[in-house]
C-alpha cells in the first residue's frame, strides 16, 4: 500500500456523490471560507501581526473562537490512525483546558456523514470533537461531536474497502 486512504476516500465510498445535489457556488464558498480560516489561525498560532483579512463571512466564526477563548494549536495537521487511515482536521485547539479537533461547517446542518467524519477525527487525534457549523445569516452554532458506534462500525467497513482497493 502506497498511500494511506484519507478519511474523505472512505466517506467517498459510503456517501458516493453525496456533493452532487450542493450547488458550485456553495463548494466553492466553503473552499474559500475554510481557507481564509486556516489563514486567520495560522497567523494567530505563528504570532504574524501584518494585516490579516477576514471576510464578513467568517467574522462570525472567527469571533466565536475568540470570545470562547479557544486556544489554537495547528490547522490542516496531518494525522495517522494507527488502523491505516490518515486525515486532516480544520483546526486543533484547545477549549476550557480539554484539546479538541474543530471543523468548520459552512453548511445548513451537520449530517450523518460528517458526524462519520467526525469518529474518525476521534480516533486519529485522541482528542473531543467540535464542529462549528457557520450558517449564511451569521449564526454560529457548536455542535459537540458524541459517539456513535454504529457509525464507527460503518466507517471501520469503507475503510476495509478503501484499503481493499488500494491492494496491490
């Protein structure tokens, strides 16, 4: 096996097409929001006192962490599960003295399969989970990510697959 499946390949098996139904507008809107996100934090976590822009969009989200004296620790850091998988949480942090994983929602409701993506995030950081699920009226709203065997179960299956796949 050459590279490790990512948690979004396993997804990929278990919810197939499951973006085709998201308008463009809207994927790319959250692959712009997420970036300027992991901007705004690197430059927190690396101490960058230089302009720092952030869109009306993300100021919600960025004063949520701010106010909730989220401790930022890494964006976008590589993690590998010792069961063979590896991802990429938005942001590692630390809040009220507990390390969480957060990922950033710019979507209507948290869903089946980012509650899956979440297990996984569990396992590959040891951490509690948290996805902050920023809507387009300026609402922020933390969702704690609670366990669901079932889902764990459903997750370690594509994994299986994707690894399956992979073979050779």
């Amino acid at each position: 096996m050459s590279e490790l499946p990512r948690v979004s390949d396993v997804l990929k098996i278990l919810y197939p097409n499951s973006l085709d139904h998201v308008p463009q507008d809207a994927l790319e809107r959250g692959t712009r929001l997420h970036t300027y996100m992991e901007c705004w934090a690197n430059n927190r976590i690396y101490g960058y006192e230089g302009e720092n822009f952030i869109p009306d969009e993300c100021r919600p989200a960025v004063d949520w962490l701010i106010e909730n004296g989220i401790e930022l620790q890494a964006t976008e850091e590589h993690c590998v599960s010792k069961l063979g998988y590896c991802g990429h949480p938005d942001l590692l942090a630390k809040w009220k003295g507990v390390d969480y994983w957060i990922d950033y929602k710019f979507s209507q409701a948290i869903t089946e399969q980012n509650l899956m993506q979440g297990a996984a995030y569990c396992d590959l950081t040891g951490r509690k989970g948290l996805f902050l699920r920023c809507g387009k009226d300026g609402s922020v709203n933390p969702v704690k990510c609670k366990s669901d065997p079932t889902l764990w179960v459903a997750f370690l299956s594509g994994l299986n697959v994707a690894k399956f796949h992979r073979r050779g």
